[in-house]
C-alpha cells in the first residue's frame, strides 16, 4: 500500500510539473510534380498537441479542409483519392527525440517517431524537423515524402501520369503553452 501511494505521487508530481504546447496557428501543404502537372493544397485548420512531460506530439489534420486552386481537383482529392468521408482526419502521434528545452529559445533539431495515419493505413514513420523556440512561442517545421502506395491511395491509370507516387509534405505549426481556463 505504501508503494501504491509513492507511486501516485510521484505521477502526480509529474504531472503538475508537465506543460502541455496546444497549436495556435498552423499550416500543412503538399506538393506534387510531375511533368504533366503540378498539384498543391493548403490546410490551416490542423490541430495539435506537445505534452512536454513525455516528449510526445499529436497531430490531426482534416482532410477536407485542405484547399486547391482548382475545384475539380479539390473534388477529386476528396472523393477518389482520399475519400475524406470514409477516412475524415490525418494523424501523426509520437515521441519527439532528441536535445530540446521548450523553455529556452533556441532552434533544435528533432526527430519524432511515431505512427502516421493516412487513408486509414497506419505507418511507422520517423519525421525529422526542427523546434525553434522564441519567447514562449514555440514553431515546429518538418519537411517529408509520403508514398500513395503506402497509404493504399489509388490513382486511376488515367490520371497516374498527372500525380507523383511521393507527395511532398510541409508542415509550420506554432504552439503556445496551454492555460486551463478558470
């Protein structure tokens, strides 16, 4: 009994100390180039969350929220490809490694390792990226590939020459330190 009651204090301990980042601000965009065509989306709705305590990072992105120059193709992506009513969200959850401070200014070079959820196909991914920390503000930026074959995203063998079999992702997403409203 006497462990137990060590135990959840210690866990509570943590958890006082803990500090969690909440995103204020984001931007995620993919890019794909090919020698047909060129294809671009933008999403500033995503959400997420650094829990400090145990270097861990969440990631939702919406897919429908994800923006085009074209409508059609706005259409397409969402209906045939991606098929955001089946599959509505995105997600990146992992641990955040290597040497960082998020209450110290400075730029810290990061990887995270965690599960990606795209197209209700999980993979493990590592991410690289970078953390730079500004008076309290603290902005990740990450820059990867992701296969279509990987995610089980099929493109129509019409179309399979105006669409690159590795869509380039970038993330910017700023967080500040989450107070608990009274």
């Amino acid at each position: 009994m006497k462990k137990l009651i060590l135990i959840l204090c210690a866990l509570s301990a943590v958890q006082v100390n803990a500090q969690l980042y909440v995103s204020s601000a984001s931007k995620v965009s993919f890019f794909s180039s090919t020698p047909v065509e060129d294809i671009s989306a933008v999403n500033t709705t995503s959400k997420s969350v650094i829990n400090d305590a145990n270097d861990t990072i969440v990631v939702r992105i919406k897919i429908i929220n994800f923006k085009f120059p074209k409508p059609l193709m706005e259409e397409h992506f969402n209906e045939k490809y991606l098929e955001s009513a089946m599959y509505p969200d995105a997600t990146f959850k992992g641990k955040i490694m290597g040497a960082f401070d998020l209450t110290k200014n400075g730029i810290y070079n990061v990887t995270a390792k965690g599960k990606l959820l795209i197209h209700g196909v999980e993979q493990e991914r590592t991410l690289v990226g970078a953390l730079t920390v500004k008076d309290g503000t603290i902005t990740l930026d990450s820059k990867f590939k992701v296969k279509l074959v990987d995610h089980k995203i099929e493109v129509p063998s019409v179309v399979t020459s105006k669409i690159a079999e590795a869509i380039d992702v970038q993330l910017n997403i700023t967080y500040k330190a989450y107070v608990k409203s009274k």
